[in-house]
C-alpha cells in the first residue's frame, strides 16, 4: 500500500507511428496513481507505466487497450504491516501415488532483499511435535531479492522452477502427510511462521486450522492468496488451488 511500482507494456509488432493507448484499474480505488492514457512510440517494442497502490489491500487488474488490442495484468496490494519478513508461501506435501513433487515455497514481500544466514526451515511431525527434517536456506544463496522465490522441494519441484529461483533440495518423501503435519520457518531474529495442514499443531498452527477437506486428491498445494499476504491466521492465509505453482506467482482461484 502506498508504494510504487512498474507495469511493462510490450508489443510483438511495433505501432508504425505513436499511438495513444488507455488505461483502467478494476477496483479504481486501489490505485492512487495510474496515467489514464499513454503514448506507445512508434517502432518501439515495450514501455514502461507507472503506479501508486492506495491503502486498499487486495488485487487490481490493470487493463491498456488500444483499438481492439487489449492487456490485462493482475497486481497484488499488501499492506505494509505484512512485509515483515521471510513466509512459507505455497506447500505441495502430497501427490499421487510417489511423493515426487514435494515443495515447501518461501517468499520475500518485503521492498528490498533478505540476508538468508540464520534462516531455516523445520519439518514437524503432528504425532510427537518433533522435527524430522531442518534445512538452512543460507544453503541456497546469500540472500532473497525483494519478491523473490526460495523452494526448498524434491525432483519433480525443482526441476522446472525459472530462471533466477533459489532452491534447495528435498530427499524423496521429504514431506509426511500423516494428517496433521506442519512446516515452520525460523527467522534469523527468532521469529517463525508456521503452516500445520490436515489438523491443528501446537507451535505450527497460526490463528485457526485449515478447514479439514481442503482437499482429499492429493492434486494441488496450499497457497497464501495474494502472495506474501500475512495476518497469522492459517485458515484466512492460505486456501487450495489445484495448480502448484513452485518459484512463481500463485494460481489464486485456481
């Protein structure tokens, strides 16, 4: 909220002279600043546009047109309360058949990057509260760039995660699913964000539980909706989309 940010408009064939294109938010509300029209040079293949969030948390889809050319982009408003640290961001701990695709997702909201050193990553089974897995994400870079991605998953997560994507890797079957079970993020300041699923834990769930049938296929992740989005309170956080989306922005409504 309040901050700035760059929207990219970009053409596959360039306008052969300048032409003027219009721009509108959908709610208006959550912009302060959006310039209602633009010129697009001619010959030129991108340009950049300018805005301003209001004090509206939430998504706006930012639409350009120009004669029947239309683009659509979706942007995600937190507020700044919400930007105080490293999140888990999106679990996928359960997949037909053999657990290949395992990812934990951990997100930067914040406007400029994370020193990794002292972070890490627990794995906590929901029989005894004991952690059965723990991974320093300093394993995977020095640090996290503002909206960056750090996946900590096994094979089939990692393996076409997007250029620039921190990862670490998760052995097979790196994640139980015994219901419940839970993941924790340890910061380097003592603080922890946590996610129990199937079930509520102790020192994991934050707020209430996830609704207990989010989802019985094994197909899909659990995801914070917009990405980053924090109130400590799991079961408003987080919701199921049946597109796992490890290293990239998440399928909200999907």
């Amino acid at each position: 909220t309040g901050d700035m940010a760059t929207l990219r408009l970009t053409v596959d064939v360039p306008f052969p002279v300048d032409t003027d294109l219009t721009l509108s938010a959908d709610p208006a509300a959550s912009l302060a600043m959006l310039p209602e029209e633009i010129t697009f040079p001619a010959n030129a293949y991108m340009l950049d546009v300018p805005l301003t969030a209001a004090d509206v948390v939430g998504e706006v889809t930012v639409t350009a047109s120009a004669g029947e050319l239309e683009a659509q982009a979706t942007v995600g408003i937190l507020d700044v309360m919400l930007g105080a640290g490293l999140v888990i961001n999106e679990v996928d701990y359960d997949q037909p058949g053999q657990d290949d695709a395992e990812f934990v997702e951990i997100y930067n909201p914040t406007n400029g990057p994370i020193a990794l050193a002292g972070h890490s990553l627990e794995m906590v089974n929901g029989n005894n509260g004991e952690v059965y897995g723990t991974y320093m994400l300093a394993d995977a870079g020095e640090a996290l760039a503002p909206g960056g991605y750090l996946v900590v998953g096994n094979g089939g997560a990692i393996a076409g995660l997007p250029d620039g994507v921190l990862s670490i890797q998760l052995p097979a079957n790196g994640l139980q699913n015994g219901g419940p079970d839970g993941v924790r993020l340890v910061r380097a300041d003592g603080t922890s964000d946590g996610l129990a699923y199937e079930g509520a834990m102790d020192g994991i769930t934050e707020g209430d539980p996830l609704p207990g049938d989010v989802s019985d296929t094994g197909l899909g992740a659990l995801v914070r909706c917009p990405d980053g989005a924090d109130s400590d309170d799991n079961a408003t956080d987080f919701s199921f989309t049946a597109e796992p989306t490890p290293g990239a922005p998440n399928a909200c409504g999907g």
